[in-house]
C-alpha cells in the first residue's frame, strides 16, 4: 500500500460509503471517546502541559530550520556506531535498497516492527515482488495484515475491527501464515492476545532480520528510539542477526535530553498514558547485529519549502487530532484513502504527493482526485490544533492548502465575480436588489461545480429585501 491506495475515489465519495455503515460507527464512536477520555485525564494532571505543547513545538520548529546540518550529524554519529546509512530519496529508492539489503542476507522472510513509513512507501507490497515475505508483528497491524485489510487509525491501526469480527479473521487465516489460532478461540480480549503471542513468538525466534521504524532519532548520539505497548518491538530489535530501519527525515531531533519532552508528550497524547510500557532505543550496530539506517525523503523536502505547510513535519504521530475529529469519529480511516488518515492525514498526504505538480512521490502523475478532495475533510472547527501536542495549526494548512488546489474555471470566474461585487457598497447593493426580484427563479440545486454542495445543504432562500435596503428605509429615516 503505497501513498494512498490506488483506485480510491475522491473523500466525498468515500466518505458517502463510510457514514451508511452502522457497525463501523459503532466502533469508531467507542474507541475514540474512550481514548479522547483518557488522554484528558492525564493531560490534566499535568500543570505545565502548555509549557510542554510549546517546547516540543519549538524544539521541533529548530531541527526543521537547521535539518541539513543535524541529518549530517546524525549520519557521521551511526556511522562512528558501526551502523550504515543510506540515503532514499523517493519511495522507489527505499524499497530498493531494503530489498537490496535482504537479498544480501540471503533470508526470504523478515519481521516488522510497526512503522507508518514502510507503509508510506508500500515496502511489504515491495518485497514480496522480489520473494520476500514480511510479517506484522504489532497485534493491530496483524489483524490488517491476516484480514488483507488496510490500517485505518495512526495508533489502532484496527480501530474499525470488533472482537468478533478480529477472532473470525485469527481462526481463517491464522494458519496461512504460520501457527493456526486455537479451535475453540474466542473474543475474549486475553483470548485473542494469547492466541496473537503463540503465533508470534514462532516467527520471532526464527527469523534473522527485522525492519523497523522510528519514533525519534537523536542526532548528537546517532540513537534510534521506538515507543510501544506490546513488546513486539523490542523482539524485533534485538533478536535478528539484521536490523532494517526506515526513518522519515523528519523524526530528527538534536540532543538527547530533547528526549524529556516528547516522552512525556507522546504517551499521554497517543495513548493516554504517563508512560509508555515499552521504549527501546539503540545506537548504531549493538553486540554484533548488524544496523542500516534508510533516510526517507519522499516528497518531505518538498514540504519543508512551504512555510505554512511544513508545520505538518512537527507531526509526531500520536493520532491525538483523530481521536479529537469529528469527520473522522463519523467516516473512519479508509474514506481518506492514505497511511495517514484523519486531519494529519488531509494537510501531510496532499503535500507528499505535490499540490500543483507531478513530484518524485506523484509518480509523475500530478496531483490526484483524492489528493486534491483530502483539504475539504474538514469542518474547520480547530479540536486538532487543540489537542496536537507540538501545535500543528491544521485548520491553517488545510485552508492554505484549499487555495493551492486546483479548482474549475468555471468556480474561478464565480469567485472573481463576487469578488468584484463585494469590492464596492454600491455593487452589492444593486446585486441584492436584482437577487430579490429573480429570487423565485433560484433553482433548488446549484449547477456545475455547486451541484455538490447542494447535495448536503439547501439553498437559503432570498429575501425580498435586503438587510441594507430595510434599514434604510425604517431606521435610516429617522435619523
């Protein structure tokens, strides 16, 4: 699964299709509120949250700026480690030289740790075109993984998925990749996590090589750290003879006590914790694994040259504005059509993949349908700004990223025309007087462009005398 699934329609389409699902709003409705309720709690225990919100964004803000000179610390830093990095420019470089990687072990199957950046570049789809098999390791991702389903949640990546519904997807297609679930497996949530641990369990002691994400890299030490609830990654980590990690660019951060803050930032924001049960960090090649750091560019210096736009490079994936979303809470993950879905999703996907142009990420094919639709995802109400803990103004990017998408002509002249309108009182006053006399000849729905705004809203009727005109002729007189 590459940047946005191919052959999705436009988010409006998807999204028609999202809200007639009951059960998946059902799911949806409970998992968020019960996240959104957690992470107030314990973000309310803190008296200096909004300190904490304003370092990570300025922390954050400083590596952006300067990301050339601490990428290249961090590369003469694994690098003094024993460990390897290498540079992928696009989607295409990175599954290249992983694949490359691979092959030289000789291995045909790996394991993965969950990362969003693998997913980003379709990396599974990738391998197993060379004859390599990857297996998810995070018990979410295995649950997308064994449905042949797409994550649909930054965090739950299975958050549309109900207990029934996962132990149908264990007892089917458990046994395709490895251990069968238990004959009599039910949904019982210790059930289901055992029967995940004893499928698991096989493939981690058996393989020889791991590919990872990250969470942050530090680029004074050359340190990879990686936050999680499971424990699945610290498996990954440290058993293979070979560890794989695939980092955006963006995870940098300068110093190692920048730690402090994000630590306490990532947990309560994603999972509603003081602290995460499991963080693993490593640096460079340890007790004789070998380490290859992949630098993932894909379009993300195309976004640090946007000045409004590049605030969505702060992102540090808590899916805390998902949780917060009420488009999202009503539509789910898929109706985005992206790895990244939710608010985050609608301003980072559209410019990963360009705005205006084909791009490197586009493969050349300009932006897209649902590129172009993904900005609209929103109702503009600002609980993502609210809730993001390094300040992303989303309802800034997405307005910026509206007036960047391409538009018809025909919605172009309507715009000028009004524009001209409002430019002068005496203007909109004769252009209110006209609309009174035609208003019984105002169509119930908009043509062109407007036709799909009027499949959700009615056309306010016109009055037959505007606000301006009634003034002038009961107050105005008196005066």
């Amino acid at each position: 699964m590459s940047g946005t699934f191919l052959g999705m329609p436009a988010f409006p389409g998807n999204a028609a299709a999202a809200v007639r699902d009951s059960q998946l709003r059902f799911n949806l409705h409970k998992a968020t509120r019960t996240i959104r309720g957690k992470r107030a709690a314990v973000v309310g225990e803190l008296p200096d949250w909004g300190e904490l919100r304003a370092a990570g964004k300025e922390i954050k803000d400083h590596t952006l700026r300067n990301l050339d000179r601490y990428l290249l610390q961090l590369e003469e830093a694994v690098t003094r480690a024993g460990g390897r990095v290498h540079w992928a420019a696009d989607a295409a470089e990175a599954n290249r030289i992983v694949a490359e990687l691979v092959e030289a072990t000789g291995e045909t199957k790996v394991v993965k740790v969950k990362s969003m950046a693998t997913q980003e570049i379709g990396l599974n789809e990738a391998l197993a075109e060379r004859g390599v098999t990857a297996y998810e390791t995070d018990l979410a991702e295995l649950i997308v993984q064994l449905g042949d389903d797409w994550p649909s949640h930054i965090l739950v990546p299975a958050i549309h998925r109900n207990r029934s519904e996962i132990r149908e997807i264990f007892r089917e297609k458990m046994a395709e990749w490895g251990r069968a679930a238990p004959e009599d497996l039910t949904d019982e949530p210790r059930a289901l996590a055992e029967a995940a641990r004893l499928h698991l369990r096989e493939r981690f002691l058996s393989s020889k090589v791991a590919i990872s994400g990250a969470n942050f890299m530090i680029a004074e030490t050359g340190t990879l750290v990686v936050l999680e609830s499971e424990g699945n990654g610290r498996m990954c980590l440290t058993l293979p003879e070979t560890l794989i990690s695939v980092v955006g660019i963006e995870k940098l951060l300068p110093r190692w006590q920048d730690l402090e803050v994000f630590l306490q930032l990532l947990p309560r924001s994603s999972t509603g914790e003081r602290m995460n049960p499991y963080t693993s960090t490593w640096t460079g090649a340890a007790e004789g694994q070998e380490f290859h750091l992949v630098l993932l560019d894909n379009g993300r210096t195309d976004v640090l040259a946007d000045e409004v736009g590049r605030q969505a490079l702060r992102c540090i994936r808590c899916s805390a504005c998902l949780n917060v979303c009420p488009v999202y809470e009503r539509v789910g993950g898929h109706a985005y059509g992206s790895v990244y879905p939710g608010p985050i999703g609608a301003i980072l996907t559209p410019q990963l993949h360009g705005m205006t142009r084909a791009t490197p990420a586009s493969h050349g094919r300009g932006i897209s349908e649902l590129d172009a639709s993904l900005p609209y995802a929103s109702s503009l109400c600002g609980a993502c700004f609210e809730a993001c803990p390094v300040a992303i103004d989303i309802p800034e990017v997405l307005v910026h990223l509206r007036a960047k998408a391409p538009h018809p002509r025909s919605e172009r002249l309507a715009m000028r025309a009004a524009g001209w309108i409002f430019d002068r009182p005496v203007r909109l006053a004769r252009t209110q007087r006209f609309g009174g006399r035609l208003r019984r000849f105002v169509p119930g729905r908009l043509p062109g462009p407007g036709a799909a705004w009027t499949d959700t809203r009615d056309i306010p009727d016109i009055p037959a005398e505007s606000f301006r005109d009634w003034w002038d002729r009961t107050e105005g007189s008196t005066r």
